[in-house]
C-alpha cells in the first residue's frame, strides 16, 4: 500500500485507510503493488567505478524502475493523467523509496544506470530523473516529498477546513509544511529545494483569499507572513523568547508591572473619556497583565539593570504582544484596531514619558519604543499601521483619541431615563466632547453642502452630521437632566459657499468703514493689513514690472537691429555701381564672360 509512502500523519488527517479522487494516491498504490520481480543486475549494464556493491533490494527497486522506464509511453496504464504529471509523480515516489537504507546506499548506482538507460533510448519522451547532478541526502530526500505530498493534496485539507471536521489537526499540520517552506527559504543551499519553492509559491504566493482563508480557519499561526523576506521564521517575534539567564530582571520587572502602568493619573481623560462609564473592550485587552510566554526576545535591550525603571521594558512587551494579536486579524478588522492601538500608544507615551501637559521627558528612550514597535511591524508584515513618531503633541494627542473613541463607540453611548445617575454623568460627557467638536470640525472638514464634504482628519473625526454631539444630546433628552448654566449649544456646519461670502461681507464693511475714516486700527485686519503679506506683494509686482520691462526691451532691439540691415545693403550696393561706372571695361557682375579672339 501507498501508507507508507506518504506522511502517515497526514493520512491519519485525511483517511485511515484510502484517499478517492487523488491521483497521487492512486499512483503511488498502483506502482508500488504492479511490479514484482526478482533482482537481475543485468539491469545496471556496465557500470564503471561502482561506489558500493549493489545489494539485493536495491537491485529488485532498480528493476522494477527500469521496466517502468522501459515502457514509460503505457504511463496512462499505471494512471491516467498528463505524463509531465505522471513523471513529477514518479520522482517523488522514488525520493520516497531511496529514503530506506538499504536502497540510498547504491544510490549512485542507480542514478547512473537511469542515465544510460535515457541516453541508450531513442524515444526522449521516457521520463527523465529531475536534479541528475544533485545527489540528495536521505533528510532533504524526506523534505522535498513532505512539501511535494502536502501540496497535491492540500485541496483535501481546505475542504475538511470548510465544513469544520478535524480543524485544529489540519491547521496544525498545515503550520508545519509552511514552517518546512520557510525553511527551505533561508537554507544555505537554496537551489535543493527549488522545484518545491517553486510549487509551493505557484499555489499560494498572491493568494490573498487563500491565504485569508487559512488565517480566519485557523489563528495565531502566522500562516499570512509566510512570504514576509525581512523574517526567517514563521513567527518571529512569538519565536524569539529570552532566554533563562534574563529570569530574574523579568520576575522583578513583573511584580512591579501594576504599579508602573496604573499610577497615571489623567485630568484630561476624566472630563473627555467615555471609558469610566464605557469601558472599551479592546482598550482593556491592550492593558492585560503580561504572560510568561509574552518575554520577547525583541525587547531584551529595555530590561533594567539593578534598582532601575522597569517602565520601558514592560511598555516594549506589551506593544509586541499587542500587535502580534493585530496582526492575526483580517485586514478590515486589524485597520480599525490599528487605530485603537495607535492612540492606547500615544496616551501609555504622554502618561510614562510625559515631563509637562505637551512635552516628552526621554525622548532617547521614546524613540526606542518607536524604533522597536516599526521593527516589529515589519516582521509582522503589517503595513498598513504607521504613526508619527516626530514631534508629539501630547495634548493633541490625547484629544484626538477623545474623538476617535467618541465617534467609534457613538452607537453604545445609550442611557435609560431610569437610569438617574448614569444620564447626567454621559449628558457632561456629551458636552464636553462638544468642545473639542467644535474645535476640530472646521480643521477636519469642508461642506460644500450637508451631504457633501471632505474630511481631513479621517482617522479620528466624522464629519458626518449623524455624528453631531447634539443629536446624542437631544437623543438622551439631557437637558431634562441638566441646569440652565449647563445646557449645551449645537455645533452647525458653515458650507463654502456660506463661508465665502461672509469673508467677503465682513471685507467689503471693514473696506467703507475705513473709506469714511471711521474705522479703528483694530478693524484693519487680515491680507490687505498684514504687513507681510504686503511687503511680498510689493516685492512680486516690482518682480512683474521689471519683466515686463525687459520683454519689452527685448523686442524693441530685436526689431531695430532687423531694420538696420537695410541701409547697410543699399549703401554697400551703392558702392559697387560706383566702382562698375569707373572701370566700364571690366567685365560687368552677374553676365556671362567674354573673350574675344584676334585672327592670325
């Protein structure tokens, strides 16, 4: 039988006993149990400089090859596919016997009689051995088969993946052949393994729904970074864990992990943040306490030394564990917890490094952070999850994380009249994120009417009118809640159109206000009045004068050196009539010479 020919896992996955509608299987079990014979060296020919007497298994194998060979246009006969196919197959059947001791031994020998016996047959299209010049030993042997095997019958995988049967064997079993290729990637010698490179690339390389569908079936595996070239591992950063000798740094840096990340007070956060009463899901993953298997290998350099800080190495860990988790996520779902991720690191920055309400205290160690976190977003092969790492503005940071969270989670933001405290406290919420609505709408958006505009600042702010803290503030009826001091004033859209020509009223009044000498120097205001502004265009109209000056010039000279070619030419034709009225006998210009003959 064919079992013991391919990966006995893998069958056990696939079917204990046969696999129907595969024509690999269907070949390795017909050619294994077609040919019987008994060994005949005759077979070999003459063989020069024989490396190792040929023993007696090797010898009933290369007979029941060369009568295959022999009769190779009857492939069909043994199954019925293409014969490129039929030859693939048949390498790889052999790779799958030369495994056994007995036969690698006289390997060579068996090479060279299949070359006789290709170049002694007259018809090409016998099948030919793949690689003749490399000489393969008995683990690259097992390899190249293992990957060869899993990818003519992946497809029997995928459809066991589809309808739920056996998923975790068959992800675990697919894991391991993507582990075997990356392997065969980075080895030394490349070029053993490079008709499988090549298959294993044909069947998944910008296969984004295919690999898509083996990163949703089966997780945290890595399986989408598997043609990532910065990485030589599948997973590099979960396969980069510290070593031992780092143990007790990590025990001391553990149990101070609560008080390092926790004791942050923020005023800002309290007035803005729906968090106190919303707790957000996705920020409480992000502040998980850290796990043994979560000590990367990656953030080793911030592990402190005696009584220091431990603050820099536990940030490090948990950016590595964070977006290691983000990167597990299919595209949609990991660019809208990119932005989550982008502001939790921004505000763990400001509250760690944070020396003032806008300015970093380290900014060597920050830069650190930023440095490791993009190294291991290029490991990770994500790349649509960058941030400003140059000049942070934390308060506008943290504001904008404000609105973001805001507008992500309008739809949660929800009370029951009954609910007497939680209304008002979500009501002083609501009118405070109005403030910086009101601060960001005209930065961030341009209406050129109320369903039509364009937003700047996409990643934190909608300019979309659904999204009005007012109608979340009319919607929990909060001025039933709230005094008269407290009530809150809606925020309106000014249109471009509307904008414009309320520049230009305000222009034209302030311009007959200062007609009539009634005006202040306080009304005196914008472009006209800017000093700047006036002094640069003084300096381009003098620019403009001084060209249109010149061009000017230019063709004035151009047309009078035109004209004085005229005169010269008359006054030299003048010249030259009066030389001909002086010598009448020279022959005259521009006639035919004549010369006259005296008769002898």
């Amino acid at each position: 039988m064919s079992g013991d020919l391919i990966d006995p896992k893998l069958m056990e996955i696939l079917s204990n006993k046969k696999l129907p509608n595969s024509d690999l299987y269907d070949f390795y079990d017909k050619i294994n149990n077609g040919i019987n014979n008994k060994c005949d060296m005759s077979y070999f020919g003459n063989l020069e400089n024989k490396a190792a007497p040929i023993n007696d298994e090797a010898c009933k194998f290369w007979g029941k090859v060369y009568k295959i060979l022999k009769d190779w246009n009857n492939c069909n006969n043994i199954s019925k596919i293409h014969p490129k196919k039929c030859c693939d197959y048949f390498n790889y059947w052999l790779y799958g016997k030369l495994q056994k001791d007995v036969i690698y031994n006289n390997i060579n020998e068996i090479y060279t009689a299949w070359d006789n016996l290709f170049n002694a047959i007259h018809d090409k299209k016998v099948c030919n051995i793949r690689n003749k010049y490399l000489i393969f030993n008995k683990e690259q042997l097992e390899k190249k088969k293992s990957l060869f095997d899993f990818l003519e019958l992946y497809y029997l995988l995928k459809d066991k993946l589809i309808v739920n049967v056996k998923t975790d064997e068959c992800c675990k079993y697919i894991n391991k052949m993507f582990k075997l290729y990356k392997e065969m990637e980075n080895t030394s010698n490349k070029k053993i393994y490079e008709d499988e490179i090549l298959l294993f690339r044909s069947k998944f390389y910008s296969n984004y729904s295919e690999l898509n569908f083996l990163n949703n079936k089966c997780p945290n595996m890595c399986l989408h970074l598997v043609f990532n070239s910065y990485n030589k591992t599948l997973c590099p950063i979960e396969d980069e864990k510290l070593s031992e000798p780092n143990g007790e740094q990590i025990k001391r840096c553990k149990s101070k992990e609560n008080l390092i990340l926790r004791r942050y007070a923020d005023t800002m956060k309290e007035k803005y943040s729906f968090e106190n009463l919303l707790p957000l899901e996705i920020y409480t993953t992000m502040n998980e306490d850290i796990k043994e298997e979560n000590y990367y290998d990656i953030c080793s350099n911030f592990l402190p030394n005696n009584n220091e800080p431990c603050e820099n190495y536990i940030l490090c860990i948990m950016i590595a564990r964070n977006l290691i988790n983000l990167s597990k996520l299919n595209k949609n779902e990991r660019i809208k917890n990119c932005r989550y991720f982008i502001h939790w690191l921004y505000d763990k920055v400001g509250k760690i490094y944070g020396k003032s309400n806008n300015a970093i205290q380290d900014e060597t160690t920050v830069n650190k952070i930023f440095n490791v976190s993009y190294m291991i977003l290029q490991k990770l092969g994500i790349n649509d999850c960058y941030y400003e790492v140059l000049n942070l503005d934390l308060v506008k940071n943290k504001e904008r994380k404000y609105l973001h969270d805001y507008f992500e989670n309008y739809d949660k933001i929800t009370c029951d009249i009954s609910e007497n405290d939680k209304c008002p406290q979500y009501c002083k919420h609501i009118i405070n994120i109005n403030e910086l609505y009101k601060k960001y709408i005209e930065k961030c958006c341009t209406y050129y009417s109320k369903d039509n505009y364009s937003n700047d600042c996409k990643y934190y702010f909608k300019c979309d009118q659904n999204f009005n803290p007012y109608k979340l503030y009319t919607k929990l009826n909060c001025s039933k809640f709230l005094s008269e001091n407290e009530k809150m004033e809606e925020v309106k859209i000014t249109l471009v159109k509307d904008y414009l020509q309320q520049l230009i009223n305000d222009y034209r009044n302030k311009l007959k206000l200062m007609i009539n000498g009634n005006a202040s120097g306080s009304l005196c205001e914008g472009f006209i009045c800017d000093t700047f502004y006036m002094s640069v265009l003084l300096v381009f109209g003098l620019l403009g004068v001084l060209l249109i000056s010149f061009i000017v010039y230019k063709i004035k000279t151009s047309g009078s050196s035109s004209n004085k070619k005229t005169p010269r030419k008359n006054k030299i034709m003048h010249s030259i009539e009066e030389y001909d009225k002086q010598y009448p006998n020279i022959n005259p210009r521009r006639e035919r010479v004549r010369i006259a003959y005296n008769k002898t």
